[in-house]
C-alpha cells in the first residue's frame, strides 16, 4: 500500500511523486490551430478581398461601398471569394504554425525566462506573440502573396493567373526567391503581435476578474478586441506589404526594389491617408473573424487538454 500524505500546501503525494495534472502535449496548439484557421477564413474572406483591392486600386474605387457595390455587379458574390483557395489552406497552415508555436514559445518563456513565476507574466506573452508572429512569417509571405496576386484581377484584361497553383508555377519559374520576395515587409507587419497577444492577455484576464462570462465568451470577447488593437496599430505595415507583394515579380520591373520605395510611392501619391487605405473592411473583418477563430481555437485546446 502506498503512502498517502499531505504537504504544507495541500498537493496530495502518492509516495514518492505528486499528483499532478500533466502540462498538454506541445503539439496541440498547432493542432487546434487549424480549426482556428477554417474559422477564420471562412469569416473574413470577403472583407479581406475589399481590404486589398482598395489597398492596391490607385484610385479604381471611391471607397469600401463602392469597391463592394463594383465587385458584386461585375463579378458577383463569388467575386468575393476570389484568392480563396490559398488562404483557405493558408490559413490553416498560418493558423496552426502561428498558435502552435504561441503555445510553445509560451511554454519555453515560462519554463526558461519566469521559472518562478506561478503564471506566465504579461512581458511573457508579448514575448511569445512576437516569436510566433516571425515564425509564422516564413510561412504567411508566399501564401499571402499568392492570395493577393489573385485578389488584384479584376477582370480578364488583368487576368495573369488562373489560380493559386499557377501563380505559385509561374513565379517560381521567374526564380525560386520570388515566393519569398515578401519576407521582410510580413516580419514588420507581424512584429505588431506584441500588441495582439499582449493585449488578449489584458482582455482575458479583465473578463475573468470583473465579469461572470464563461470561458467560450472570454475567448470571443478577448479575441475580437484583441485583433482589433492589433490592426490599429499593424494597419500601415500592411499596406506596405501588399503594395510590396502585388509589384511586378520581375527584378529588373519592380517598382518598389526597397522597402522604403513602396512607403515613399504611398506617401507620394495618397498622403499619410494613403497608410489607411482599406482599413474599413480590414476592423470590420478583425473582429467576427478573429473572436471566432480564438473562440474555436481555445475551445479546440480545451478538447484535446
């Protein structure tokens, strides 16, 4: 027969070892990131499509309204839906790498840099958010490139691309880099994942100290908001990046070789004003989009935990 003892906080020891409740498998994030990501897309496609042909018209449409009403009268609801293949399976790629690896850096801040803290501190999280934000980078600048690529052909004068496979075939074919010819503008744009997860912290735990909300409704609330922060602030790095990712994949034709040539062209031709090009439909998407994709993702976590 074991000895069963209590300690001077109560833990019940069954001989030798503690009985405790054993952290969740690392894996799982990633796991669950992928429900986080059908939710997502399936929620925010069609503010995404507005978002970037607004982003990158120069001047086609007036506004959100008129980019709506032009994109339903010339292409129907399916308009909408353009470029949706590859965020479908981006986005549950995206997804799955960026929250897995949040859950992981987490672990890893809180095991490594807060070993004696009882709860990850909230420099911890902001910690874990940026590292999950240039992780995810690696992944999100081809498949944002692609989806964008096709997002910008209005019509079959513009029309370069039949779709998701034939702009990875064709830009691969120019050279092999192109894929990634996003990479640094998607690092600064998600940089901004400070105050994304920094800020889902402060939400949560404001909901868990001052309301009576049940954990899914936590989720929705604190990531809703959260993603808003986090577009108010990242909005004007992702203008430049889609300018970036929509210029000519030939070397010798790009508009914007640097970083800074696509910032001074916006600059230049709209203003700062031209920094805010779209960001209507991008908070109006931001928030049902993301407060689902948390709520799925954490409900998912909890499942599997």
């Amino acid at each position: 027969m074991s000895l069963v003892i209590k300690d001077k906080e109560d833990k019940i020891l069954d001989g030798p070892s503690v009985q405790e409740k054993a952290p969740p498998p690392k894996y799982i994030g990633f796991v669950a990131g992928m429900f986080s990501g059908v939710t997502k897309n399936a929620v925010g496609h069609p503010f995404d499509t507005v978002k970037v042909r607004l982003q990158t018209s120069e001047g086609r449409f007036k506004g959100p309204m008129d980019c709506v009403w032009q994109t339903f009268k010339a292409e129907g609801f399916r308009g909408f839906y353009k470029g949706f293949t590859p965020p479908l399976v981006g986005w549950i790629m995206m997804d799955s790498v960026m929250l897995g690896s949040l859950h992981v850096y987490r672990r890893y801040v809180k095991d490594y840099i807060y070993p004696e803290e009882t709860k990850l501190p909230l420099m911890g999280h902001v910690m874990a958010g940026l590292g999950s934000g240039w992780t995810v980078s690696f992944v999100a600048a081809p498949i944002e490139q692609f989806k964008a690529r096709l997002q910008v052909q209005y019509d079959a004068k513009s029309k370069i691309y039949t779709g998701p496979i034939d702009v990875a075939k064709k830009l691969f074919k120019i050279s092999p880099t192109t894929w990634f010819a996003g990479l640094i503008p998607t690092m600064i744009f998600r940089t901004n994942f400070i105050f994304w997860w920094g800020s889902y912290e402060l939400f949560t735990q404001y909901f868990e100290d001052n309301t009576k909300l049940l954990k899914p409704a936590i989720n929705f609330w604190s990531g809703g908001l959260s993603a808003t922060v986090f577009w108010i602030f990242a909005y004007p790095s992702d203008v430049i990046k889609q300018v970036i990712m929509t210029d000519s994949p030939i070397k010798s034709e790009k508009k914007f070789p640097k970083y800074s040539d696509a910032v001074k062209f916006i600059y230049r031709e709209k203003g700062l004003a031209g920094f805010t090009r779209g960001f209507g439909p991008s908070i109006l998407r931001s928030f049902p989009a993301n407060a689902a994709a948390l709520a799925a993702f954490e409900a998912v976590m909890r499942v599997l935990h």
